[in-house]
C-alpha cells in the first residue's frame, strides 16, 4: 500500500494518512484525495509550533521543523488553530543542536526566540509570512 502525502487545510501540518491533525484537530474528509489537500509548500505557513518555552527576561521560545527558511530580524504572524492572526512577532534568535545561527533553511528543527512577551498557549500554532 502506497502511503499518501497529506497536509491540513487549516495549518498545513503532514497528517499522513491520519484522520485528523494532531496539530489543530482539523478532520480530513472521507475519500479525500490528496490533490483536494492543500499543500504546505502552497501555503504561507513557516512553522508548525511544536513546544513552547518562556525564558524570563528573554521571551517566548517555539520549537518546531521549519517549511521555509528564515532569518533572524524577520517579521512573522503568529496564528491560532483557526488561523486567526494574534500578533505579528520578529524573531530575535534561532538556535538549532545546541548552536546560535542567524539562519535556519527549510527542514530544521529550530527553536525560534520570539519578541513576543505575552502568554502563548494553545495547539495549532504557526508562524504564517
């Protein structure tokens, strides 16, 4: 049996052959084909945000593997499950294996320092361009 690529529409999280997304619990349809899914590379989304740390003084930290590269000093939106837009955050420090980068390319699994100082919480996440 071939296994079949398929993205969320609402964030664009690889659910494979799942029947929901474990990221915003958005259900796929039954008997969808995987050119009815929407494909992340045809999206906006950055990141799927993973994990979420709040470093005292510095800000919030998400954890997740990047769709696109990016840099530090870009400017994102950060987005709820719906897609709904909270705030627009700049990145203020990548760090990927133990290591401070100024830049991540697509597939890295980073950790991005956010200037955003409120509270995040919640699944379904993302960094949107």
């Amino acid at each position: 049996m071939e296994l079949i690529d398929y993205r969320c529409k609402n964030c664009g999280a690889d659910i494979e052959n799942a029947k929901f997304c474990e990221y915003c619990g958005t259900k796929r349809e039954e008997g969808e084909a995987p050119s009815q899914v929407q494909d992340i590379a045809a999206t906006n989304v950055v990141l799927v945000v993973d994990d979420i740390f709040k470093i005292t003084g510095k800000g919030n930290v998400v954890v997740g593997k990047l769709e696109k590269p990016v840099s530090v000093g870009d400017i994102f939106s950060l987005t709820d499950a719906d897609g709904n837009h909270i705030q627009n955050v700049t990145i203020k420090g990548i760090e990927a294996f133990r290591k401070i980068h100024d830049s991540a390319e697509a597939g890295d699994n980073v950790g991005l320092l956010l200037d955003f100082e409120g509270k995040l919480k919640g699944e379904g996440l993302t960094l949107r361009k």
